[in-house]
C-alpha cells in the first residue's frame, strides 16, 4: 500500500518484554484503515530513513489514535489474562500479523492467491523470527483454521475457540515452543539506583549533605553508563549513544517516555502523607514505580552532563542555607540567572506528568531547551 510503512508489532515492546505474562495477538496484516487517505497519523513522529523513529512509532501506537474498533475484539479476553495493550494491567501484549507486515488494498484475504504467497514467502518467516525474539506465553489468533495450520509451531499447541467462527475466529493457546528468555532478561537488565542515605535532606545534617553530594558526583559516570546499557538493550534503541548532544535528548525523551510506570500506593504511605499536610487534601493514589525514579535519577544525571557540556559556564552547586528553599540539600546546577536546574527534579516531574499523558517524549528536549535559552542570555 503506497504511503504507508511497515508495521512489524503494534504496542510498548519494552513494557512487554517485563511483562510477567507474556501475550501476542496474531492476524494476518495490518488494515488499510491504519493509514486513513495514505496519512500517518496513527504513527505521529515516525522519520524516513529514521529507525529510532519508526520502533519508537510502534512502541507509542497505543498511546495515540489506534484502530481500536478492531483491537477492541482481542480486549475482553485479554482483560481476564490481566493484560492488554494499554497501561493499566499487569502485564502488556503487542499485535502481531502473520503473513506480512504491510498493509494491503484491497484487504489481504481479497488479494489473488499469487499475490498472498508471494507476501507469505516473505512474511511467515519474518513473523517466524519476531516470536522467538518475543517468547511468548500465550499467543491469541484471529483468522481461520487454513491459515493457523500453515505455522509449524501451531500444529501441537491446544488451541482453544474464545469467540467467533471461520475467519472471523478468535482462538487462544498456550505456547513453550522457544524458551529463550532467560538470556534476553539478562540482557537487558537494568539496576536501579541505590543511595546509601535516607534522602530525608531537611533531616540531614550538613555533613551529611555533603557526603550525599559527594556519592552523586562520584557515582554519576555509572550510572550514565546504566543508562546508557538500558537503552542500547532496547529494540529500535540499539544506536543510541550518549555524546551529550541536544539532539541525543530527542531519542532519549522517546524512549523515556516508553519506560515510565507508575503504581498504587499503599495505606500506609497515603496516612503518612496526608500528616504531614497542615490542611486535607486529596493525595494522588498512584505514585511512580521505584524502577521509574530510578530512571528519571538517571537521565537527570545525563541531561546535567549535556547542559555542563555545551555551556561551560554552569557548574554544580549544593545549597543549604535555609531549609525552606525547595531544593535544599540537592544537586543543582547554577549560572542561569537567579534560578537553579535541578535536572533530577525535573525529570520525575517529567515522569509524571507523562504517565497522566499532560507531557509526551518531546518534552525533555523542550526542557533542555527553555534552559538553554536562559544559559546564553547569561553568557558574556
């Protein structure tokens, strides 16, 4: 189909590679009606030529304007799993089509029967290599008895009818065909950030803030390069590379904004809240995952180093006089004028307002850059 690219998965690839669950919906290729009058609006940001672009296009497909009137048909039963192609859930699936990963008109079941093979000779062993990378658990099939026989994997798997009849059949099963996860968690494993302090800052006495001021310099190499692992062992990520460019910081936003979580927090934490508040006030039920922090702590550390980088005149600064000013105790970068950066801050803000969608990738870039504007209007 003219003015459309190549849709190998739909949905947050990374969220489901560390999902407990593993789940892929199988049909046989994307719709014409993803690209509605040859426009690529269910794919916004996507490049040409451009790889990180185009995986991150897929990993966010969810997050925009899907076809959800045909995914929808995968939902309640994906639903009774705890998972789905939204966050939400426990677990995350993706989309998968069998016989070609481009879309077709007429739709593919219309093509003549040369046109399908041809497709085939391509597509199944395409489809073949994306699900031993995936290694999934369950695999959920939309399509008709012919086409789930031609896969050699599928012929000793219990399939089971959900919903639907002929070509319009819904079936599930259970699958323990590849078993090669053990080696891809290991690969992208990722070790979130330990402080060896409380971070109770204002409770912190002086010498203390210092040795903790001290530990985050030390360790901010490190954990640069943790970053750095994390995002290579990414699939579309893999060229990414932490030259503290501006321009690294659209990549990173992208996949960001991919990683970020968040969970339910507990009784405990919500009374503790809420006593320390001089009024009632609604506290947020959810909080970020500790995974998440971490990340944000992370590419905080990484936004400091490009800022430090290309403007020279800014520096680190720890400030502790009064334990009334928001960022006391914390790292900071100074020389934009009466105002300091606090990079880790404002990326958990970041976080946050990703998971609530009021911020998308984008955003760390236009951080980076608002900053930047104020940096040379200070420079001589």
């Amino acid at each position: 189909m003219a003015r459309s690219i190549p849709v190998l998965y739909f949905g947050n690839l990374p969220g489901y590679l560390l999902s407990p669950l593993r789940v892929i919906t199988v049909a046989l290729n994307p719709s014409d009606e993803e690209f509605p009058n040859g426009s690529k609006t269910r794919f916004p940001g996507v490049i040409q030529d451009s790889v990180q672009t185009h995986f991150s296009a897929l990993n966010r497909y969810f997050e925009h304007n899907p076809l959800w009137e045909w995914f929808r048909n995968f939902d309640p039963f994906l639903d009774k799993l705890g998972t789905g192609f939204r966050s939400g859930r426990s677990s995350l699936a993706v989309h998968t089509d069998l016989c070609s990963a481009v879309a077709t008109q007429p739709t593919y079941s219309s093509l003549p029967s040369l046109q399908q093979r041809r497709l085939e000779e391509l597509g199944l062993p395409l489809w073949a290599e994306l699900a031993e990378l995936l290694d999934p658990d369950v695999i959920v099939m939309s399509g008709g008895i012919p086409m789930r026989d031609r896969v050699p994997v599928f012929h000793h798997a219990n399939w089971r009818t959900i919903v639907g009849t002929g070509r319009k059949t819904i079936w599930a099963a259970e699958v323990d065909v590849w078993g090669k996860r053990t080696s891809y968690t290991e690969e992208v494993s990722y070790i979130v950030i330990q402080p060896p302090f409380a971070l109770n800052l204002r409770e912190m006495p002086k010498g203390e803030l210092e040795r903790y001021f001290q530990w985050f310099m030390a360790i901010l190499p490190e954990r640069v390069s943790t970053l750095t692992k994390a995002v290579q062992g990414t699939l579309g990520f893999e060229n990414w590379h932490p030259d503290r460019t501006p321009a690294s910081l659209d990549v990173l936003g992208t996949w960001f904004a991919g990683q970020v979580e968040m969970r339910p927090r507990t009784q405990e934490e919500l009374q503790a809240i809420q006593a320390l508040q001089a009024f009632p006030v609604d506290i947020p039920r959810e909080q970020l995952t500790n995974r998440t922090f971490s990340l944000a702590m992370d590419v905080g550390m990484y936004l400091s180093q490009v800022f430090l980088k290309n403007y020279p005149s800014l520096s680190w600064e720890q400030r502790t006089e009064n334990k009334r000013f928001a960022d006391y105790g914390q790292p900071l970068i100074s020389g934009f004028g009466l105002v300091s950066l606090n990079p880790v801050a404002v990326v958990v803000t970041l976080a946050y307002a990703i998971a609530s969608k009021k911020k998308d990738y984008k955003r760390l870039r236009g951080i980076y850059d608002y900053w930047a504007q104020r940096a040379s209007e200070m420079t001589p």
